[in-house]
C-alpha cells in the first residue's frame, strides 16, 4: 500500500485516511456493527482520491474508436500502465511519463486523450497554447507550474497538450521569453518523471517543429501517429456516425469511396450536413424524417468545394 501513495503530500494522505475512517463510521452506524479500520478501507480511499476532473466522453469506450488494431492496443496498454504503474516497475523499467499524438487535423487526437483518460479513471487537463502562454514576463512559466501542480493534486491524471508545437517548438529560433517557458515545461515533465499517476500527453501536426528535448526518454519518449482513415474504416465512421440516423436508401460503401483523404472529422461533418439538406429538402406535412442518398452526396459536394476553396484575403 506504501507504493500506492509514492508521491503524495502529508495533507493529502491525512485526506485519505479521514475519508476511510469516515467510510468505516458509517457503515458502523448503518449495519450497528463494531468496525475497525482495515487495509481495505484504506485501498478504497486510496482509489477514489484523484481523477477527480474527470473527462466526459458519453458512453463511449474504446470499441467506440475507429482506429487500426495496432494503435488501439498501444493505447490500451498505456491504460493499463497509467492504472497500475506498479505493472512497469515489475519489469525493472520507471513508468512511461508521456505519448505524443501527431497526425492531420482532425484524426481525433483529442478524442483519444480524453477517451484514455475516460477509461484509466484519470483526471484530464486539456490545455492549449492560448490557455498558458502570456505576453507577461514569468506568466506562462507561472501557468504551467500551476497546471501540473493541479494534476499532481489529483492523481492519477492526464495533462493533454494541444498543439503543442505551439508551446514547445524548437528553441534558439525566437525570442528567449520563448525559450523560458519551453524550459519551464520540461522541468515540470522532468518532474513527474518516476512517478505514479501523473502522465502528460501532447498533440501535434507538426511534429517536426517541436523541440528535440521534449522526445527524449523519460519525456514524450512514444509517439502515435494517427493517419487519416482508409476506405474500410471510412465506412466504419460512416456507419457510426449515423447510427442513430433515420437514412433510406443511403448507399455507404459508395460514400466511403467518394471520400479518400477526409479524416475523421470530415466524416462527422458530412454526416450532420446530410441531416440539415434532409431537414431543409423535408415538407411539414411529411410525417416520417429520412436522410437520402442525395443528401449526403449534396453534403460532399459542400464539403469538397469547402476543402478546395481559396480563402478570400481581400476585405476590402
């Protein structure tokens, strides 16, 4: 049980231990059974403080994820880690400290991270670089203290890092107010290094703008990559996206052709882009709503002409 709370402050131990000992009183006072405090009670204590900023992600587990099999078994073998540390310090080897997710847009990085933080039972901290950088001296050093002050408070946690080449592109290419708080970011990654139940995640589209420091071991030492879908997992979105959707008549292997190179979110777009043409195309005397094929092939066609559009830069 010692190794359970590695890392805790006294404060929170005593939180702990006043929370079982609470427990074992009333359950003393419901059953009129003479209790003692136990191990178990303990252990109970033990697994309910922290992860108390909890990510919600619906009903969603990881069956919900179209992902390659690979990806998805990597990712739950993280989970297993970030649940029970223990697991790697059996093989002689520290606890992993941190993953970077690179991909296009919209490969559903956050959706990954939250969902992983959903199902280790973890605290989440999304964060990007507006939430910490600041155009005060000592700010964004001083928000990125406080970030993983709070994730260490509330173990086990993740803090998930949106673009993070944002916050930790290469240093010596800037200003050093830059450089600063790409050191200060390190030094709190360095921190949790070794430790139980605090595990940092950053995501990216641009990996290679990211400082050479932050890969290393004991730092953000994995890397996933997440590509856009091929055809077959197209078609899987496709499908799950629309679930709950009244379609008729809606050929999905079709659309799953039609749509090389979108990506996750383009695929939930197109889906509720079919929903508004069918809203819009359907008469109030009509009884029963229906998604068509045609309205999905308008919302491609919408979407496609969106893609490939110039952006207009004269607002004159």
């Amino acid at each position: 049980m010692i190794s359970r709370t590695e890392g805790l402050t006294p404060a929170a131990i005593v939180k702990i231990v006043d929370t079982a000992a609470l427990d074992v009183f009333r359950e003393a006072t419901q059953t009129g059974q003479q209790l003692e405090l136990d191990t178990e009670h303990l252990l109970e204590a033990i697994e309910r403080y922290g992860g108390e900023d909890r990510p919600t992600v619906e009903h969603w587990s990881w069956d919900s994820l179209i992902l390659p099999d690979e990806i998805k078994a990597q990712l739950q073998q993280l989970q297993a880690v970030i649940e029970n540390p223990e697991s790697a310090t059996c093989f002689g080897v520290d606890p992993p400290t941190g993953l970077l997710l690179a991909g296009p847009p919209g490969t559903g990085k956050t959706t990954v991270a939250k969902l992983l933080a959903a199902q280790a039972r973890a605290s989440f901290y999304p964060i990007s670089a507006a939430d910490v950088i600041s155009k005060w001296v000592g700010d964004s050093e001083r928000n990125i203290r406080q970030l993983f002050e709070r994730a260490r408070e509330n173990r086990p946690s993740i803090v998930f890092i949106d673009e993070i080449d944002a916050i930790a592109g290469r240093r010596g290419e800037s200003q050093g107010v830059h450089d600063s708080h790409v050191n200060q970011l390190l030094a709190e990654i360095d921190g949790v290094s070794g430790q139980r139940g605090v595990f940092v995640i950053g995501a990216t589209n641009r990996p290679d703008q990211l400082d050479p420091a932050l890969l290393r071991g004991g730092r953000l030492s994995r890397t996933i990559f997440l590509g856009l879908p091929d055809e077959p997992g197209r078609l899987a979105m496709l499908r799950l996206h629309t679930a709950r959707m009244p379609t008729v008549g809606v050929r999905f292997e079709e659309l799953a052709a039609a749509t090389e190179g979108f990506s996750p979110a383009d695929l939930k777009s197109l889906a509720q882009e079919a929903a508004l043409a069918a809203m819009a195309r359907t008469k109030p005397e009509e009884q029963a709503p229906a998604v068509r094929h045609e309205d999905f092939v308008e919302a491609v066609e919408r979407l496609e002409a969106g893609r490939t559009r110039e952006p207009d830069t004269n607002y004159a």
